[in-house]
C-alpha cells in the first residue's frame, strides 16, 4: 500500500488561492476514480475536484471556510501499489451545483417576478453555482451518492447536530429540538425525511421546546460565513468602503403605467408572455440614460478611468437560496418589454437552479433591485461597484392624492437610488431619476423615439 497524495490544482486565470466550501468525503471513505472530493471556491466560480485515483480518504488537508493556496495539499488517499508517497494533482470539473438541501422556490407569478427578491444593500458577486455549507467541519454534500449508503451514526453528549440552514429553519419553525433528531445522512447529518420521521414518532404536534412557547432559550448557534456569503460580505465591505455613497428617494405615480401593463397583459400575456413591473422600469432606465451617460458607466478607482457605455447591461439583483446574486440582462437597449421579460425570467430561473454561467453574472453597468411586495417605503441600495449607481423600487400602495382639485385613489411607488458621488453629481443623479419619473407617469413617451 502507498499513500497519494493530491495536491490543489490550478484552476486558472492566475488565481493563486481559492476557498474550501465543501467536503463530498470524509476520513475513512472509499473513494472511486472521479468520483468528487471536495468543492473550491474562486471570484468567478465554484469548482469541483474529482479523484485521479482509488483510494482510502486518511487526512483531508483543509476544514470548510479555509482558505488555500493552488499547489497545496488537498487530501491523503491510501492506495494499492508499492512506494511510500506520490503526489499528483486533480484536474477540477466544472462548476459544482447549489447545496441540495436549498428549500424550494417561493411560489410566484412568474419567474420574471421572481427576480425582484433582490435584497436592498447587498451587492452579489460574479460566483457561478455556488455551494452552500452548513458546518466549518469537513462533512459530505448531501447530493452526492456515496459509494456505500452511510450508517445511522449515534450522537454523542454534547455533539452539535449537522444539518443544513433550510433543515434547521424548518425544524424552529416546527418547534423541533435536533438534538433530539437522529440524522441518517452521512456523518449523522440531518436531512428533511428525518424531520418527518421525528414528526410521525412524536405524533402529529412534534416535541415542542419544553411544551411551551414561553421556555426559557440558551442555546447558540454559529454559523461560519463561508462560500458565497463571504464573497457577498467582501463585496459589500469593498463597496462601501471604495464608494462614497448618495442616495435620492421619489415618490412616483404609477397609476397609468399600471394600467397599461394590465392591457398588454389581457392582449398579449398568452401569447408572449406576462409583464411585470421591472421591464417597464428597465425601458425607463434605458431612455433616461441617452441623456446621462456618466449615470451608466464604471469608475476604475485605481486607474482614474470612468469607462461609460454605449450598451445598457442591466444588472437584475435576484435573492437564490445561497445568496443575492446579480445575473446580468445585456443589451436592455435592443430589446422590448417581451424580450427584457423573458431575458429577466430565464436569469431568475438560472440563478435559482444554480446553472447561472460566469458570463450571466458580470458585465453589468447599472443595477436594479427589488423586494418586491416587501419593498418597504424606502431603501438604501448599496452600488454594485465597479458601477455607480444603482435604482431600487419600494412597493406599490394606494393612497388618496389630489388631482384637479379632487381627492382620488393613486397608486403610488418610491425609487430609491443611490449614486457614486466622487463621478455623478447630486443635481444629474436628481435630474435622472426625475426623467425616469416622467416616463414612468406617462408611460406612451417609453415608446416615442
């Protein structure tokens, strides 16, 4: 018998060190040629690295959230064969799927609506597929077959219970306690039958916490920010720490765009597809622009260069269920209402299974984004940098406003943007969002060239 050791690979683009995000093995596995060992995160993705060999898993070279340098040791694998020690690197596959345990998606109108779950002042970054641990310890992705079905393993005193973040919001919302769960995953992780089962043990009510709402709590969870939410957290911070920040909020009535947007949809839903609000904002922001374009543009920070851009890539900040993400609508200048609709539905969808490509989620030169019906009164959006601005819509709501002199029913809608002040002045970014404005309240002018 030897060892073999395997050594990070380079995955390319000069990326000198990459995030260990999630063990498909542990200590003790058998593990078969190309069968995936561990999952890598770069900037631009999350990778998969397969065994080159057969072997017996004996260390693994990293816990989950470290960060590592390319060349370094992966993993130990006992192998048949003389000698004491060869060393050989994985050649990674492609980018890894989403964490299986994601709950699923929130029922919609539409997967164009679906990308309005953006969440305001997060900035998501170029990360396709991203996986999404739950633990800091080395521990199987659930969604991997294992080479043999893992035993039932016994929790000991004291023993934190793995599961993933959809299990363990799921079990709080039952009033379930894990650590009186037995987990039948690999390494005694918990999965969503277990809960069931516990259920059905315990009887149609479960064991609630003590068997009142009103016990007295201790315990503590942490929860390490690793993967794609240490990619989020980086971007945020460099965002608001490289941009100086503005924001401008106005009131917009949307009255009549909401009318319009209901008869295109009674004459031409069927056939080409249901509008929501974001196209009809996007061809706003794509007419407003001909007249500011130092508004779609990206600042180089570091070489004093404010590249502005003739063709309006229009990043669409959608909430998956590892992260916000902000896949990319190209060319928003050469499309309708139908096409940005389908374009912004097809992204959403992609984001949320995980099949989003690096070229879908970088590029943007504006952004949009959106809570959707939880869009509050006003937000704060922090700019998606290299970019400098950024627009956000609040919910809509109707209230009585004035109109020739009469109290009348307005729907009514906030904009909230913020802007790059070192390269957009106050009265421009004031200026753009007023023209939006003008559009918007007299939706036939999105038509007029």
């Amino acid at each position: 018998m030897g060892i073999h050791i395997i050594k990070m690979p380079d995955i390319g683009e000069g990326i000198a060190e990459v995030e260990l995000v999630g063990w498909h093995v542990k200590v003790g596995d058998t593990v078969a040629e190309d069968q995936p060992l561990a999952d890598v995160m770069t900037d631009k993705a999350t990778v998969e690295i397969p065994s080159p060999v057969v072997g017996k898993v004996v260390a693994l070279g990293g816990d989950v959230g470290q960060v590592m340098a390319v060349g370094g040791e992966l993993i130990r694998l006992e192998v048949e064969g003389e000698g004491n020690v060869r060393a050989g690197s994985a050649t990674p596959q492609k980018a890894a799927p989403a964490a299986a345990e994601a709950p699923a998606p929130a029922k919609t109108d539409g997967a164009a609506k679906a990308a309005a779950g953006g969440i305001a002042g997060q900035i998501a970054v170029s990360v396709s597929q991203p996986a999404s641990p739950a633990s800091a310890q080395p521990q199987p992705i659930a969604s991997r077959p294992a080479v043999a079905a893992a035993p039932v393993v016994a929790r000991q005193p004291g023993d934190k219970p793995l599961a993933s973040p959809a299990v363990r919001k799921r079990a709080w919302d039952l009033g379930l306690e894990l650590r009186y769960v037995q987990g039948s995953g690999p390494a005694g992780r918990i999965m969503h039958e277990d809960l069931d089962a516990y259920l059905q043990s315990q009887g149609s009510g479960g064991a609630v916490r003590g068997g009142s709402a009103y016990v007295q709590r201790n315990d503590e969870e942490a929860v390490p920010v690793i993967g794609l939410r240490r990619k989020i957290a980086q971007k945020m911070a460099e965002s608001k720490r490289r941009i100086p920040h503005f924001s401008y909020v106005e009131e917009i009535d949307v009255t009549e765009l909401e009318d319009l947007r209901v008869q295109l949809n009674l004459k031409w839903g069927d056939s080409r597809g249901k509008l929501t609000l974001l196209p009809l904002l996007a061809r706003a922001m794509v007419v407003a622009l001909r007249d500011f374009p130092q508004i779609n543009a990206r600042y180089d920070d570091e070489g004093g260069v404010v590249t502005r851009y003739g063709a309006v890539h229009i990043g669409i900040a959608t909430q998956s269920d590892g992260g916000l993400m902000v896949p990319v609508m190209r060319h928003a200048e050469a499309r309708d209402l139908w096409s940005m609709a389908a374009e912004i539905g097809r992204l959403a969808q992609a984001v949320r299974n995980g099949t989003a490509g690096r070229d879908e989620l970088s590029g943007s030169t504006i952004t949009i984004t959106s809570l959707g019906p939880l869009g509050g009164i006003v937000t704060t959006p922090v700019i998606n940098h290299p970019e400098v601005g950024i627009v956000g819509v609040n919910r809509i709501v109707e209230r009585p406003a004035f109109r020739n002199g009469a109290v009348v029913a307005r729907k009514l809608m906030n904009l909230s943007s913020s802007f790059d002040h070192r390269v957009v002045d106050g009265m421009d970014a004031a200026r753009f969002i007023q023209a939006v404005r003008a559009l918007l309240e007299q939706p036939a002018l999105l038509f007029v060239e």
